[in-house]
C-alpha cells in the first residue's frame, strides 16, 4: 500500500493578515516531512470561491514550489477542474510541473461539483460532464510532440505546437476524482486512475475495488489515445498521537471538514450557496458540535485517527481490500501546524513500513487481475453508495445566509 497526503488549504474563520500566508508556509514544510519520511503522494485540490473550506485555486503554483522542496514525493493534481480552464492551458501546466519536478508530475482531472465554483466561469452543471469528457480528448494530443488542433462543441483550438512536453513519456499518470462512488467505476471504464474522496468501510471499499478492476478489464473505453493508470486511491481522515485519546483531541478539525464538505455537497439541487461573506461557517460548525457531542465524538472514532496500534489495526481491513493508495487528511478546520508535523512522522516511524512492505504482494495481485489470471466476483454495490460512511451520517448542517 501506497500513502498520500492531500490538502484542500482549509482557513476557517476568523481571518487575520497573514494567515493565509503562514496557510501555505506550513503546508509546504509539512510536504518537506512528508518527503523526507517516505510518503509516496502530496495531493493538492483546486477549488474557487468556496470560503473557509478551501483556499486553493491554483494548485499548479502550489505543486511547482512543492516540487523545488522536495525530492522523491509524487506531486499530485487532485484535481485540476477542466471545466474551468481552457485545456490548452491545462497541458501547458502540467507539462511544466512534471518539467520542475523531473517527473513526478500525477495529473488528477475532475469536474467540479458546484455552481457556486462553475457559475462564474459560464459552466452549467447540467453540462460538466460533457465538457469534462471534450476536455480529455482535446488535451492528450497536445501532450505529442507536433501541432494539434480541436473544433469541438465547447473548445475551439486551432492547429498550434502546446510547448513545453511532459518530462513523462507518453505524459505523467491520469487519475479522475470521483466525488460519488459510482464514478469509481466510471474510471475504470475510462482506464484512469480513481481519486476516491470518500470515507467508506472496509467492507465498502472492498466491493468498489472490485466494481473498479471489473470495469477496467471487462469494460473499458478509453475517451482519447492515452496510457491507462490502474490504481485506486481512498482518502480518509487522520490523526497519529500516542494515544487514541490524544489523537482525537488533536483532530478535532478533521469533523470541521466534513461539516463543510456535507454544506457544500447536500443542500439545493445546485448547490447554490449564500453571497461572499453571509455565512461563518467556523461559527455554525462549533453551534452543531455543541448540539450535537456524540455525532462529534463518533466521528472522531472513525477514519485513520488514533494511536499507531489503533492505526495500523485499521489499515490491515484496507489492505485486505487491496486498495491501491490511502491518501491522507490531517490538515483541516484548526488542527495545529506542529500536531500535524508530528503525526507525519509518528505515523511514518510506527506503521507506514509494515504496509510499504507489502506493497510488492499487491502489485503481483493487480497483475493477475489485469492478465484475467483472477476473476474479480460482480458485486453488487448498491448497499455501498452511501458516500460517507459511518462517520459522517449523523453530521447535517443546517447553515443559511444570515
């Protein structure tokens, strides 16, 4: 098993001067630990408009510096939004990262899955995944050396050189974010990589990964003349500390994140949301926890938060799961800069090497599944959509504009 860490640059409320400055100071330095300790993935998303939950609209600034920092992690687009730039724009980026990074450039496409970010760019939802699926044909010829041109419904580009290339031949690794879980087999079907941002069970992602690798051998149709990327990735949220007890003090922020992910995921058809400014949601997160004490304690008895025996206990039901890729999400709400240095490295010191270990054992797996040495069982997974599992299914917000 694989390990990543992943960020969304949450700022809850209030916001001093330099705040978001020291934001992505501590973000960085905490990429450097994660290098440093053997952590294979940084993700970074990209988000517009979308307060106190993500301050992260240009990713590929944020990786570039990454990648000048460290040395051997992964830097990962979780995601770049190809509804919401032109992909001429999206190939000229990602070539230049994965030029800046000598090759460890992970290209994550997604969608968006809010007006309050596609409106202004002229996006309808209704729309999205026709643009998103012109976008993939109209970038990877771009990635060949030569000219390419695309006349399509949404972009029109006529026949010019996208310079630079990648450094990765034919281009770095595609991955798409599924932000429900019947897009993870959608990607299979599509021959990429998943980006699950979900918060399942074991036994939930035991049955996705095989509705994913059932798709990608059995029914796979490749969008455009790309090279596939079988692998599947869960985030969850964490906390290493010494103790249960302790950890679960320190990631008090991980239920701030799941507040506002569920606001900005559930509440209107089209996920309008208030104007700039009407809502605190720092504010409305701490009125629900007060409300609410054991929807907030059971939530924090779930993901990756806990002790390294408590961890690493945990894991072992994913590993059996034969997930490719843990991501994990630590830098969220109030959580402490040095809380989350020192989870890092507990985590890396304590229980990273067992799963690391394994990894090899998981690869001979993948290659016998891919080769239809192993017939993966159909399940049926419609008792697995809930999307957040059983951590999150007693936290509803209920925020309006004041």
């Amino acid at each position: 098993m694989k390990f990543g860490i992943f960020y969304e640059l949450q700022l809850p409320r209030p916001w001093g001067p330099h705040d978001e400055h020291r934001l992505y100071q501590n973000a960085l330095e905490q990429i450097e630990i994660a290098d440093r300790c053997g952590y294979d993935y940084a993700w970074q998303v990209e988000h517009h408009f979308l307060e106190e939950y993500s301050h992260s609209p240009a990713p590929e600034s944020f990786l570039a510096a990454a990648s000048q920092r460290t040395k051997n992690i992964r830097l990962g687009h979780g995601i770049c939004q190809l509804t919401t730039n032109h992909p001429a724009r999206v190939a000229e980026r990602i070539a230049t990262l994965d030029l800046l990074s000598s090759g460890r450039c992970e290209f994550g496409m997604g969608e968006s899955a809010s007006s309050t970010e596609l409106e202004p760019f002229g996006v309808d939802m209704a729309n999205k995944r026709e643009i998103f699926e012109e976008a993939v044909r109209a970038i990877f010829p771009m990635f060949k050396d030569g000219g390419s041109e695309h006349h399509g419904k949404y972009f029109d580009m006529p026949l010019r050189n996208v310079l630079p290339k990648p450094y990765q031949k034919p281009h770095p690794p595609l991955w798409v974010a599924c932000s429900q879980l019947e897009t993870l087999a959608k990607c299979g079907e599509w021959g990429m990589g998943a980006l699950g941002f979900q918060f399942v069970s074991a036994d939930a992602a035991h049955a996705w990964v095989h509705a994913y690798y059932n798709a990608f051998v059995k029914r796979q149709k490749k969008l455009a003349d790309y090279q596939t990327n079988p692998n599947i990735a869960l985030v969850s949220f964490f906390m290493c500390a010494p103790t249960d007890e302790e950890a679960r003090e320190r990631a008090d922020g991980d239920t701030f994140f799941q507040f506002c992910l569920k606001y900005y995921s559930s509440a209107s058809g089209d996920r309008q949301r208030p104007p700039p400014g009407a809502v605190n949601m720092w504010d409305e997160y701490n009125k629900w926890k007060r409300a609410n004490p054991e929807a907030h304690a059971a939530a924090l008895r779930g993901g990756l938060i806990g002790s390294p025996e408590t961890i690493r206990r945990k894991l072992r039901k994913f590993h059996s799961s034969n997930i490719d890729q843990v991501v994990l999400l630590n830098q969220a709400g109030k959580n402490t800069h040095e809380h989350i240095c020192e989870s890092l490295e507990l985590f890396a010191k304590e229980v990273m090497p067992e799963f690391h270990d394994a990894h090899p054992k998981l690869l001979e797996w993948k290659q016998k599944v891919l080769n239809r040495e192993i017939e993966l069982e159909e399940i049926d997974t419609t008792q697995f959509t809930e999307r957040y599992g059983g951590t999150m299914k007693a936290i509803a917000p209920k925020v309006a504009a004041e």
